[in-house]
C-alpha cells in the first residue's frame, strides 16, 4: 500500500485520497469492534474511535509518520518485520547501540525479546480484550496498569 502521502501537505489532494485509502484498509481489517487505533501525533495509537474521528484528528493533528507499519490496522506482520531489520541494523549498528554507548554494555545485554513474531502481537492482542464479555470501559491491560497503581500505593496516602 502507498504511503507516500502520510509525508504530503495535509490541505493536498494526496493526503485526502492518503487519509480515505488508509480509514478504508482500517475498516476492511477490523476485528471485533466499531472503533480502531487513532494514528494521529497526539493518539500515536493509544486511543480508539470511530472513523469520523479519527478522521478529523488525522487532518487536525497529522498522522504519526514513524507509523509506517500498519499492524494495529490490519497490516501482515511480515511486513513489519522485513522493514525494521532495515531500521535496527542501518550501518550496521543496531537501535540500541546509542544506549550501548552511553552506559558500556553490550547489544546482546538487551536479551532475546522472542524467536516468535506473533508472540508479541499476541501479547499486544489479547491486552485490547475487554476485561468480560460486554465491558467497554476497560481493556485487560487498562485493567492490570490500574491495579498496578493501586499496588504501589499505601492506605494511608
């Protein structure tokens, strides 16, 4: 898919077709529910909401352009995957290397973040679930980041 036009002026005729083309791949490729990721700078794919929306933020705030990977849009992972290699190795240094540098250690210090691709967007995946069936307030990660926050505090505070 072309998107070239995620780079162009937002009052031009490319990131109109751009915006329509993506917000239609989007829907084509929802899951489960009437709402999608908002890729716009201030969302950057955090919040969801129905086409309109996102729409105006896409115009309003721009589209997050290091978003160039659509997998929370229905985009095969394989894609992903064979464009960030490009990304972490670029002469021949990898992501890390700046952190690598500032406190000496080494690229294999980070650990092995999974053989399995679809590990992680499994992960990813099953924290947008509803807590239960029918619930539309919280996800089951918005759930464990608020009990996590609850931990931390004691009863007298």
């Amino acid at each position: 898919m072309d998107k070239s036009w995620m780079h162009s002026d937002r009052r031009s005729k490319a990131y109109e077709f751009g915006v329509e083309a993506f917000l239609n791949f989007a829907v084509e490729n929802l899951l489960t529910t009437t709402h999608i990721r908002c890729p716009c700078v201030k969302c950057v794919n955090l919040n969801l909401f129905g086409v309109g929306i996102i729409r105006d933020h896409v115009y309003f705030n721009g589209i997050d352009q290091s978003y160039k990977n659509w997998t929370f849009h229905g985009e095969p992972w394989e894609a992903t995957t064979n464009a960030s290699r490009n990304v972490e190795e670029d002469d021949g240094h990898s992501r890390y290397s700046f952190v690598s540098e500032e406190i000496d250690m080494d690229d294999n210090d980070f650990g092995d973040f999974g053989s399995d691709p679809y590990e992680f967007a499994n992960v990813i995946g099953d924290g947008d679930q509803p807590v239960y069936p029918g619930c539309r307030k919280y996800t089951k990660l918005s759930a464990l980041l608020k009990l996590y926050k609850f931990e931390g505090k004691t009863w007298d505070e």
